[in-house]
C-alpha cells in the first residue's frame, strides 16, 4: 500500500469524461526475417500467457482513511489489460491512426490497474503494431516511453523478451523526473512533493497569489501576451491522433543551411503547420502564437538528463516567409535559454511557477482564461539513437499520444528514434476538426524551409 | 429544442465511470450470394457516405436554463459515429463477443449524439457483424431492437436499404414503450411523465414513501425476501458481454413435455444457468434467487404489445431437478398472472411501483440494500419472426446487451428470431469473473430438462 504522491492525485482531480489524464505511445514493428503470415497471432497467444505483472502495472487505486493509495491487485485479468485487435482493410497507417484516436478516446476503468497494451495486427507490408495506453497517475508520459524503450534491444536476434508489463522491476528509475510535464511542474513549484494536497480550491488559492505577484512585477509582464486561438477553447472527450516520421538528416541539412537547433526547426515545422491549419479555418490570430516548450538547459543538448527549463516559444505565426519565421524563432530561444543561463535555481523556479499558474489555474478550476499564457505544448522527448528490435521484430517508428486538455486542446509531442523525428499529435476531434491535415501541414513547412534555403 | 423528458434525465443522473446507460445491440450477417471476399470493407466506404442522419441520431444533449435538451447537432461527424473495424485472427465468435464487451464498456461522449454503429469484419465463414450501440436517454432498449428490425427487410433480393441513422423519421412510434425498462417503469410509477424532475434526492424520497406504506401492509411482505448473493455488489466499469442462439424447436418441445410456456423455459434456463454458475463459486444462496421479469399480460402470448406487468419470479435455484424446477417456476408464475387478472389497473400500478421502489432507491441513493426485491433481471423481448436481410445480406443472429448497474451485476436479455431463440447476457466483468461459462450452463440447463422428459 503506497499513498499517492500529490501530483498524482492531481491527475486523479483533472480527469472527467471529457478529458481523460492517460498517456499512450504507439509502436511500429515489422515481421522478423522469416516470419510466418500468422506471426502476430501467434505473438498475441504468447502474450497471453505472460500473467506475471511486475510493478507499477499491478496497482490500483483504493482509498484508506479518505486518502487515495496503490494497492497490488489480488485478481489482476490480463485479458482486461493486453488486447488482441485487428485493423479493417485496407490496414494502411490511415486506419492505424482511426483505432489509435478513437482508443485513445476512452477514459480507464479506475477499479484496476489503469494501463492496456493493445496488440495489432492487419497492417500492409507485413507490419504490426503497439499501442500502449497509461493513466498518467500512474506513470508520467517520457517514463512510459524509458519502459517502452527498456522492453526493446539493439539485437535483432535476442528472443525472450518480456512485454512491458511484466518488466523487472526499477521503480525509482521510472519515477524520476526525466521530462518536464505541465502537471509536475505545477506541483514542483507549488512544493507540494512533501505534504499531502488538501483539495484543489487550496491549490488554485496558491496559484492565484502566485499570479497577482506576477502582475504587479512589469518584468515578467510578458508572460500574459499571449493571443486568443480555438486551440483555447473547452473540449470534448473524443480525439483525433495523427502521427508521422521525418528524416533526421532533413532536418539536419535544414539547421545547418540556417545554423540553429535540430528543436529550432521542429518547433518552426509546428509553427508553420499551426499557421497554415488556422489560417484554413479562418482563425489564425494577429498576434503570434506561443508555445510552451520544455528544453534541457544543458550546453550540449547531448543528454537526455533532467535539468529542464520551460521556455514561452514565441512560434511568429504572424510572418508569412518560412526562413524569416524560423530565424526568428532561433533567436527568441536563444534569447530565453541566455536568459536561464543567467538565472540562479530559485529564479528557474520561480519563473516556471508564474509560466504555469495561469494554465494550472483555469485548469482546475474551469475557469475561462482572463491571462493567456500560451496556447499549444510543444514536446520535444529525446528518444534511442540506435535500431531496436523486440524479439527480433524491428521497431520502426514510434509515435507519443499525450493528453487534451480544456483550453489546451492540442498537444503536439516529438521523439527521436534511430534516424528519424518522431511527431506525435493528440488533440480534440470536435474543437480541432480534420487535425490529421496538420501531417501535410508539418511537410509542407519543412519543405518551404528547404527550398528557402535552396536545398 | 426538445425538453428531455424526466425518465430520459433519470438516465444520465445514474451514469457513472463505472455504470455506462448505454444499451447496444449485436446483428451477426452472413454475406450475399456471390457476394467478393472484399464485400464488407465496400459496405463500409458506402456507409461512410450515407451522411444523411435523420432523428433521433442527429440529437446531441445540449442545456437551456440549467435544464437539459435535445438540440440538433449542426456538426455531426459520422466519422465519430460509424466505425469500420476488424476482429483478430482467427475471427471466431470468441473474438467477437470480446469486441462487444470491450466497446460495450465504455461510456459515451456526451457532447455529441450519443450513438455508435460498429460494422465488423474478419468474421470466420463470410459472415460480419453489426454492433449499435445508443444511450437510453435517447431511445430505450425495445425501441432500439424495433430500429434495428425496420432496417430490414424479409426480400432478399432489396437494395439501397439506408443504416439504422438515416430511417425514415417516425419519432413517435419510436418512443412508445413497447417493453418495460426497469426505470421507465420507475418514472410511470412516480407519475413523472407530466412534470419536470427536480432532484435525486425527491425521486428517493418519494420511493422511500412507498417502500415504508409497503412495509406496514402484510399482504405485500412476499416482496422484501429475495436473498443477498454476489449478483447484488457494487459493480466496475469493465463489461462482459455473452451470446449465443438456441433452436426454438428444442425449446418448444421442452414446453410440451411439461405443459409450460416459452417464457417459462428460457427462465428455467437462465435459473438453472445461474444455479450452476453461483455453485461453482460456491456462492449459491440458500434461499432461491428471484427474478425481475417484464411479462406480456396478454392471454395468447402472440402480440407484442405493451399491456405489460412485472413479476418477481422465483427462480427455485435450491431445487436439485431441472424438470422439478421448471414445473415450480411455471407454478409461480402462472400465480403472479393470475393475481394480475384479478388486479384492476390502479393496482396493478401500485404492485409495479412497490416492486421497482426499493432497487429504484438503492440504485438512486447508492446505498447499499436494505430490502433485497430481486437478485437480477431477465428480460424477454419479442422479435421478428421470419428471416429478415439487409441488402441482401441474411440477418442470422440479433443479441441484445443491456445495461448492468450497482447490485444488478447482471442482466439477462432475450429475444426470438426467426427459428432461434437469442440470450445475450451483459454483466460486470471484475463482480461475475468469466461469466461467459453461463452460455455453456444455459446448454445444460436445456439438456438437462430434455433428458428428463426423455427427448
């Protein structure tokens, strides 16, 4: 029995039909060398079998004295939790991406352990397919995707590996911050880690306070200039998922035609993609729009660790050229990143807190926003460098899911894998309608870098 | 702009994560004639163009004045609605009762029209599957099978027959009761159809009043005496749905060698299936089980209509013999009609609402009970009688899955199709565990009185 943490109660609090607080990753594998045409049933049988269920993936939530805890489960049905399926024809990615949005649709059982791993099979060119769905309670968004990676291994010809519910156990590991999530930061700045959380009115009373600071202080002024967009908006409870893989070394010959970041030209790729979906539907705003974008304040951007700031990217959706737009971006990057160089740890915090509260605040409490902070979450999650295989099945893509929410009602995530960029975007069906177009959308804006920059 | 009626709000106060109001329905297809092996996914590219969606399926809740309404849905996204998917290898019945039990948990969005129509392929033996799936707030479970039915037709040669979302409109025949839903009879008793509902707390109230009138009259202490058993626990969210059709012959000679009625059979079917599933977890109560079942008041059992009462049969679930058992059954419920003739229509009210009162309360209040009525329902609806196609395609199974609510874990539905005679149970997954084995128990429920008569 382990009580929960403050922050994921919170996830507990935020969640309700409309807006279900799980995290999913999809999986791209293709057959091994050899395979027989019923591989993937014949995967799913062995799958079956596998009843042992380590840590976190055997908890489910009971309360005692009033307080919500973990406890293991004593009837743990796998057959609630790993699910066989298959995809109509013509199994192309269209159909993949349909299953995925309407699955990542449905809010969990909270009587058992939140998390299912859904085996697909019926995809073209002898392909199947993993998805793998996690109440963020449970686990945060870039620890499922560590697991994820950690079920996985660079040996096409390593056999016996377990799926990811039955992994041996490394439960520190997995509970480390390795990411910035919206929701851990609340709670990092808010210093709830050591106490537990009376109820969401006394933390929205502490956001408020930390916000009314704020205006009375004209240098952080900037923080609420934000403009109004539809992706600001309430949301329903069915999403749209649309994912898709870049080559790595575009995007390269991109920021060295340009000479900035590899996460530069991938938060521009979105900028454009933004651009270009608003201004189809007549809503692009006047004033450019801006992100929120957790980067690793680290020089070399090398390692995956965990010093992470939030930066306010300022996406300049109002300039018209690509290569203009994505200079721009460049440097208001540069210039928050020089920003945090200069800051000393308590002022990170400090700053993170007053980036956040205004969201954190109308999130729970339902509010409309009167300070708009930003208006989309730009992720960027570093991912494996090297090809992986899962019992000789080569991993060939890998796409995150993360969650909408109410005034929040996009959430474009990215990863890298092996020589490709990995964009992940989740996002409200009804508010957001035909997302999937923002794929086109996001080549397009690569393309215009390119041929701005005459490659 | 239509007012929901009370009985219709009654549905959405009671759902919950755990406690979905949706009921759904299964029609199992076999192809055309000559029909490619490609037929299904043509079905599906011509059933996404059927955009025309008359009512109820283009209602979507909406609230005027703090009071909830029908509004027409100005941005149906039948993409949201009609879904195109596919059963894993090897495409067997056990896979298709899997999907249904999966969907069939979960709860719906309630910012769109709360319908789903599941055209399934990858059925062994050129069959597939149509699962519906619509929120008794807008159409009951009668009203539902009766859509399902006109979507049909009894000329296999018929074409250009529209899906169940796009029928000719007959709005008001749609909503007559046709059967007795346990909380449409709730709402009949407390005379609610005339005046808007003000809150939960009213509608216990006054349930509560009629229980305790109850209580002080001896002649209705029969009532109060159905035992406690597993079936009455607080119910998860999580569904297992079972189907399965027997042949009308064996069951009308089972009638014949005891000198009973169709209803009387199938009852003593589900008695003896609930017998043996409760022993094997050695959690049969000592004192007999009884049922909550709707019954025709009709002499000659052929019409349909809706002169219609509730009895609490007594399922004699202590009694060893089969044949014994549904002699007892017969007995009883021959009783329970008989003081219905004799009953004028204000007592017949009177008895209805006596017997629904106390589960209505429980079910209300989420207290637990105090007064056990029943221990389950069980439901027979009449069904179309001749083989009956949809463009060709021949209606060969219809299964109805109801709803399973806190202390009702499980629900018996029943319906007859041309030959067949059609169970489908629905039940809570984690309180009634592999529930599914109560298809083989129904099977020897009938054996067992076939060999007793010595068919």
């Amino acid at each position: 029995m382990t009580p929960l943490t403050p922050t994921d109660q919170l996830f507990l609090w935020l969640e309700k039909r409309q807006q279900p607080m799980h995290v999913g990753g999809l999986q791209l594998f293709s057959f091994p060398d050899g395979a027989p045409d019923n591989y993937v049933s014949q995967l799913a049988e062995q799958l079956r079998r596998q009843c042992e269920v380590t840590h976190p993936f055997n908890q489910r939530l009971s309360h005692r004295l009033g307080q919500p805890v973990w406890v293991d489960d004593g009837h743990l049905d796998l057959e609630h939790h790993f699910r066989f399926e298959a995809l109509p024809t013509p199994g192309r990615i269209r159909e993949l991406l349909s299953f995925v949005s309407a699955e990542h649709s449905h809010p969990m059982d909270r009587e058992r352990p939140m998390w299912e791993v859904h085996l697909i099979e019926g995809l073209e060119d002898r392909q199947f397919a993993l998805y793998t769905k996690i109440h963020h309670s449970l686990v945060d968004g870039v620890s499922a995707m560590r697991m994820a990676t950690r079920m996985l291994s660079d040996n096409p010809n390593e056999q016996g590996m377990p799926p990811i519910w039955d992994l041996p156990c490394r439960p520190r590991d997995d509970r480390e911050p390795g990411g910035l999530s919206l929701w851990r930061s609340v709670a990092h700045v808010l210093d709830l880690s050591g106490r537990q959380l009376g109820t969401i009115p006394s933390v929205a009373k502490e956001l408020l306070k930390t916000i009314h600071q704020a205006r009375r202080d004209p240098t952080y002024d900037s923080i609420f200039h934000a403009p109004r967009c539809v992706l600001n908006q309430k949301i329903t409870g069915s999403r749209r998922f649309a994912a898709q893989s870049w080559c790595l070394k575009r995007i390269r010959a991109v920021c060295e035609a340009y000479g900035t970041t590899v996460n530069d030209v991938v938060t521009a790729m979105c900028a454009a993609a933004l651009r270009t979906y608003l201004m189809n539907q007549d809503a692009l705003p006047d004033k450019p729009l801006v992100a929120f974008v957790p980067v690793s304040l680290r020089q070399d951007e090398s390692s995956g660790g965990n010093q992470v700031g939030v930066i306010l990217a300022n996406l300049h959706t109002d300039v018209h050229k690509g290569g203009e737009r994505l200079l721009n971006i460049h440097h208001s990057m540069e210039a928050a990143k020089a920003r945090y160089r200069h800051m000393s740890p308590e002022e990170i915090v400090n700053y993170t807190a007053l980036t956040l509260a205004p969201a954190a605040f109308h999130l729970l409490t339902g509010l409309a926003p009167k300070w708009q902070t930003f208006n989309v979450v730009i992720s960027n999650v570093p991912g494996p460098s090297k090809p992986l295989y899962w019992n000789g099945a080569r991993l060939e893509g890998m796409y995150p899911a993360s969650i909408a929410m109410d005034r929040l009602a996009l959430n474009m995530t990215l990863t890298s894998y092996n020589d490709q960029v990995e964009f992940g975007l989740i996002g409200c069906r009804r508010t957001l309608p035909s997302l999937q177009r923002m794929l086109d959308y996001l080549e397009q804006g690569l393309e215009d870098l390119e041929s701005d920059a005459g490659l």
